[in-house]
DNA sequence: GATGAATGAGGGTTCATTCAT
DNA sequence: TATGAATGAACCCTCATTCAT
C-alpha cells in the first residue's frame, strides 16, 4: 500500500498541491467572488472539475488554502523562552515579517478583509490574527474577555495593514524598523487594554 | 423651471434617495459581488431599470454610496478651534462614534476593506479613513510622507475595527471609554511615526 | 385656424421633421435593430418620448423614413418624353446619380438589404428600386410577369451596388461614365430578359 | 489519443455541428439581431451554455456559420481546364446554382447583406461573392484594380439576387436557363468593365 | 405638444457543478 | 483519477413603450 503512493496516490497528491497553489496566489489576487474555479484549475495546468474532486466545492477550496496558510505561518514561529517577552515578542514577529517578505502574494489573501458571505469567517480571522494572537498569550493576555478581544482584533488589523503597506513600499525600510513600529503599536494597545478593562493584568515590554 | 422641482423632479430626486439608502443598506450587509441590482431595486421598491436610468452602471451606484457617506460623515465633525489639540481629536472622535452608532449599517460597508477590482479605491479610501485623516490633519502631521502615510494607514485600520467591535457589542461601553481607548492607539501610533520617520515633527497630546 | 399653424402646429410640424432627417442619418448609419430610439431623439434634439407621439412605433418611424425618402427621390425624376428611350433612360440615371451624389446618407439606408423580420418589405423594395421601375416602365416592360421582375430586382440590386461603391470611391468618377455603366448592365440585363422569357417584347437601347 | 475520438470527442464534435447546422437556418431565416443564442439552442436541442463553450460568443457562432459555408459552396466548385473559357463559367455556375438548390436555405443567409456593425464583413463578402470572384478570376479579370472591382461587386449582387428569386419562384425554371441570363448578365458586366476602364484586357465570352 | 421618469421583458454571457468516458 | 463537455440558473444591462406632469 505505502509502496502505491509512488503512483496513482502521489500524483493525485501532486494535483491537489498545485490546485493549493494556484488558488493562493488567485485569491490573494482578486476577490474571492471574482476568481473563478477554471482560473485556478488553469494556473494549477488541471482540468477544472478536479476542484469539485478534491475540495467539493470553490469554498472549500478556499477554506483549505486558509488553513494551509495558517499552517505554514505557524511553522516559522520561534522564540526563546529564556529571552524577555519584549524580546519575545520582536523575534515573533521578526519570523512573521521575514515570511511574509519571503510570500508576498499572502498580503493580497489576508488584508482585504471577510467576505461576510463566505462561511469561513472563523477560519479567516484565524490566519489573520494568527501573530497577534501568539503575542497576546505571549503576555499573558486573555483572548476571549470582551475589552481584550476587541484590542486585540483592532492591533492586529493595525499590524497588518502595516505589514501591507510595508511589502508594497519600493525601498523597504529594514525590518528591525517595522518590529519597532509595531512595539510602538502595540504598547499603544496594551495602554488601551488597561483603559478598557482595568481588571486586567497588563505587562509592560 | 424652480416650479417644475416640485413635481416630476422632486420624484426623480426622491427615487434616486430611495435607491441609495436601499444600496447602502445591501452593500453593507453583503459584499460587492453579492448584491444583486435587482436586490437593490427591489428594496428601494421601484423598477430594476432605474439603477441604469440614474447611475449608469451597479458600480456608479456603488459609488455614489460611498461618496454620499463620504459627505454625510464629514459634515458631522465639528471641532472646537480654540480647544487644545488632544481635546479636538477627542471631540471629532466623539462625533464620529456618534454619527456611527446612529447608523450602524455603515459599519459593514466600511469594514471589511475594498475589492481590489472595484475601480473605486481611492473614493473607498477617502471614506474609510476620513476619521483618522482629519486627525493627521488636525495634529500637523504630512499625509503623504511615506512613514506618516504607512502609520496613518495602520491606524485607521485599528481604529475601524475598534469601532466595528465596539457597535457589535452588546452592552456598548460609554463613548467617551472609546475616545479614550482611541486616543490610546493614537499615542501609539505617533510614537510609530517618530520611529518610522525622525524627520518628521511630531506633537504629543 | 390657418394661423394657428404658426403655433404650437408649426412646432409639432417642425419637431417631426427633425426626428425624420435624425432618423434617416441614423438608420443609415447602422442596422435597424442597432438605432434606439434615444438615438434618433437625441439627434434630433427632443425628447425620445415623441417618437411614440408622433409615429406609433419605432417601425412607424423606420416606415415613414422609407416613404419620404421615395417621395423625395422621385421627385427629381425628369425626363424629356420626346428624346429617343435611350436618353431618356440615361437622363433619369443622371438625375437619379445627382440626387444620391447630394444625399450620399442615402446609400447606406437603401443598400443593405431588408431586414426580412421589419414588416415594411414591400416599402424598402419600393424606394430601392425605384429608378430601376421606372426604367422598366419606360421600356414597356411589365413589372410583374415573373421573368421580367426577376430581372428587374436583379439589375436594380446592380445598379445600387454600383452606385454604393462609386459613391464610396475617393475619386468618384464622372457621373456620365456611370451612366453608361448602368447603361451596359442594362443592356445585358435585357438579353436576360429575352433568354428568360421570349414572350416579351424587349427593345433595344 | 485517436480512440479518444470515437468516444467524447466526437459528441463535442457533433453537439458543434448540431449548433452550426441550427445557426446556419436561423441566421437565413432572421436578421442577425433577431436571432437570440437560446434559439439557436433550442433548435440544435441542447443547452444555451454551449454556444459560449464551443464559440465564445454570438458573433463567433456566426462568423463560424460563414466559413464553414464559404468552405463548402467552394468545395462544389469544378471546372474543365480544357474546355473554353466561356463554358467554364457556365460549369461553374450550374454547380453553384446546384448547391444552392439543394440547400435553399443559404439564400436567407447569403442576399440579405450584412449588418455594417457586425465585425465579419470581410468573411462575409467572401462567401457572397465567392462565385463571382471565381469568375472574375477564370476571366484572367483583375480583382483589386477599382473599376473591375466595382463591377465585380454589382454583378455579384445581380447574380445573387437572380439567384435568390430563382430559388423563390414555384416552378423554378431550368437550372441551364438561369445560366444563360446569368452569362447575359455577365456580358454586360464585361462591357461595363470594358467602360469603366479601357486599360483592362476583358475577353468575351 | 413635450418631457423624461418609470417599467419590465428579454437579451448575451458567465460559471459552479455534474457526470459519462 | 482525470477530463472537459454539458447544464441551466442567475447575473447585468438595454431599450421600446407608457404616462403623469
């Protein structure tokens, strides 16, 4: 059995792979309503009723790429326990910045925003704030009580959009400079959490 | 020619009103690509035709929505020129929570970001941001230097969301907490600027 | 009554004839199916409703084209009853030529071919061979005996096309050397009359 | 690949030419305006989806319509190298006026004239002078020089029309009768080439 | 007589999905 | 597994016609 994965099994694989692929970098470059399942099939160099194949349908197709990213952001983030959490923190998101600068075409996929529509919305903001979630339990932060979510949601569209106007800019300031940047961001935040909830416990960096 | 106003004008000016508030309610509620002319039509209560006879095409539609919010929501901010500058932000901000509490709807119209393939973007921009703008505006800050312009962008966005998070809540927090809570962000946001670009004088609050 | 005409009469009057003139340029500009009635309105500088006051229908309009075109176009027909039938003929095709030269809009209204769905055949056929009728009438040749009318349409479909591309020509050449043209396919054309049906009496040019 | 033929390929094969066949009757029996996609589906007896799938659009179908007409009226041409040139035309139109009469409903296509806004008129003119042109060039006849061409445009008009009524009429006359008048046609034509420009070497029949 | 707002049927086209091969 | 032909619902838009003013 292991042994037929090299033939039918492994290209079946292959395809789903490229199928990934082609819908990454489509969604990520239009709306999600305007990308149509034979574009992605046809970057992917497939016929396009393998999408129905393999993922069922466009959405799920959708869903598996966030899940995919999310994956793969996930991976690359590594920090020394030992360290101070400030420090903590700026390799968090020194590993979430180099990656980004390294796949470019994600900006397009996670900034736009929610289809409202799409039943992914969790999946969604699941790989959106996947960095800013990492921080927060980082510090100790609480994710679900209400004044701490909503900072939460706001500093990480903050960070994104910064982190999206930053890969678009020509001469790209060093990334030192940008994880100061989001310091500074999130020590604004940090003060807003206490502001709106005092019963928190917020540390300093 | 002024008589005439009251008769067949007034209705033609009465049924383009009656297809933009329809509009905006759809278009904030779902995106783009899922709101149907018809849809549109239908909740204003007149012919589907009269989405071509008064603005062309669904997206000359879409986008005097956003220019008549645009509209609206400036005309709300008043500040008080003699009062201290941090005062002024919190006043502008006072107003715009309020505008928006009023009317809700406008939250899903602004949120969720552009469709990048919407020939709309700058007029997308120019609404989403109106707020932070005139706060940049007000604080002697450069909208277009690039680190200004980057940070400006960032905090908008934090600001949006904020906001968004705040109107979906249930038990609202007070309106002054959130002026507070943004004047917290902006802290941070102005520390970013200094950060991002030295050259650049930046005021406290 | 008569004086009234100078009225609110004569402004009816006058707004008729400019959706006519609008019409004809338009109709010959493009297909009919193609000409919307905001079209010829627009030319015509009134508003599209009066189409329907004026002429019914949009055919009604089209029809009424056909019909002062005819009138028109026969109105410049002159000939010398005592010159031989051969110059006769050559000068109705001189006048015929001169009128078209004058009103080249004319060819592109006359030339296509009926739309065969437009119910005004019967009209079209009227005015695009009217100079090829009254050539036949002038021969003494019946319109309507089957051999004859065959020829008839066809030589008449040859004259326009001729007339079409001379009017089309940069350098159009002199009108005496279309005449004669005309006069040669005519000639063949009573051969065919002959070879078709011997019955008839054809003379010579 | 070569079996693959006999299995899905030849149905999109035969479900393309079931859409052209249906197409081809259509567009002879209305206007191209007045023909919509889905009654050409209708007729062909499959979805209106196709059209797009095998045409791309309205105009492609029809465009197609035209060259497979042109490919086939062209294919009926032969003549005898051997014979005189004056019997060579005559082979060439008792094949063509064959063609026309078992497949009658080309006339509908054919004479009519092409729409001005079509985008085919180049194709078209092709298949409605194809016969003509055949001539011209059995003839030794210039096709490009102005006045062989203008002539060669009016006298192919001429033939179709003749050839339209003939297909009309009840008791068709003989198909060798109607070659004969179209050679009296044709002889007319030579002269008014002869006429028009001297400089053109023009044998006779 | 003149206006142009309003109507709504109907057009071409797109595209997710299905399914026989 | 893979293909791409086939389906048909749904979209946006056009436009002849009506009618209150």
């Amino acid at each position: 059995m292991e042994l037929l994965r090299s033939g039918r099994q492994a290209s079946a694989e292959e395809t789903r792979r490229k199928l990934l692929e082609a819908a990454l970098h489509q969604f990520s470059a239009r709306p999600y309503a305007e990308v149509t399942v034979s574009d992605v099939a046809r970057t992917a160099g497939v016929a396009h009723g393998l999408v129905s194949h393999h993922f069922g349908h466009k959405q799920g197709l959708y869903l598996e790429v966030l899940r995919e990213t999310n994956r793969r952001i996930r991976e690359t983030y590594r920090t020394d326990p030992e360290a101070a959490v400030g420090e903590q923190v700026r390799q968090l998101y020194r590993a979430h910045l180099t990656y980004l600068a390294e796949h470019d075409e994600l900006a397009g996929l996670l900034l736009p925003g929610t289809d409202a529509s799409l039943q992914v919305g969790e999946e969604f903001d699941a790989v959106r704030t996947a960095c800013a979630r990492e921080v927060w339990l980082l510090l100790g932060l609480p994710l679900e009580r209400p004044g701490s979510a909503m900072v939460l949601a706001s500093f990480a569209r903050a960070a994104d959009e910064l982190t999206f106007r930053w890969l678009g800019v020509c001469g790209r300031p060093e990334i030192d400079v940008i994880v100061e940047v989001l310091v500074d961001l999130l020590t604004g935040a940090l003060h807003a959490v206490r502001t709106l909830d005092p019963g928190i416990d917020v540390p300093s960096l």
